[in-house]
C-alpha cells in the first residue's frame, strides 16, 4: 500500500515541478513566485524517493516528532501558509489596480476639460 501512495504522490510532485516550467515558459507564472512551487515539489518528490530516510532519520531527529499524522498536519499547515503567502500578493495587486484605475479616471477627466477648454 505504501508503495503505491508513494509513486500517486511522486508523480504528483513531479507533475507540479513539470506544470511550473510550463507556466514560467508560457509568461503565466512570475519566477519569484515558481520558486516557492518547485521547492515544495522538490520536497515532495524527496520524501516520496526516500520516505523511512527523511522521516524517520532526519525530521524525527531535527522536530522530534514520530507520529506520520504529526507530519501530515505540518504539511497542511505549510500549505495554508503558500495560500496566505499568495492572498497577500493578491491584495496588494487588488488595491493597487484599484489606485490605477482611479488615477487613470481622473487623468482622462482633466484631459477632457483641457481638450474642451481649447
């Protein structure tokens, strides 16, 4: 059984890895935010590659935790922090679209009125 969540879930990681290349490639996706994907992949792909190695040795060693639903949850809440992460990004974007468009408005507005001024 192990064996076979092990190969879903490396292929996963490396079909993450593969779709961020892809998305760099095609201009969808900004470099700065493909680093946080392909290490997580990378992560991801390494504890499948060696599972008894990096649990059981390293990260019981480094957190002291020996229980897999402990690592699970830890991965969870790695991944809330990439959504938090990105609904930050997002935000920021929002008001700064938002500062833009009124800018804009009110630059057409005074071009208007100079236009029509003449």
């Amino acid at each position: 059984m192990l064996i076979k969540v092990q190969l879903v879930v490396g292929t996963l990681s490396i079909v993450l890895i593969f779709l961020t290349f892809e998305l760099i490639r095609k201009g969808k996706i900004r470099e700065e935010y493909s680093l946080l994907w392909f290490s997580t992949g990378s992560v991801i792909f390494l504890f499948t590659l060696w599972p008894e190695f990096f649990l059981s040795q390293i990260f019981s060693r480094v957190t002291g935790i020996f229980y897999l639903s402990a690592i699970v949850l830890i991965a969870f809440f790695f991944l809330l922090l990439i959504v938090f992460h990105f609904s930050v990004v997002i935000s920021q974007l929002t008001h700064q679209n938002k500062e833009l468009a009124q800018r804009y408005a009110l630059l057409e507005l005074e071009f208007k009125s100079l236009k029509n001024g003449r």
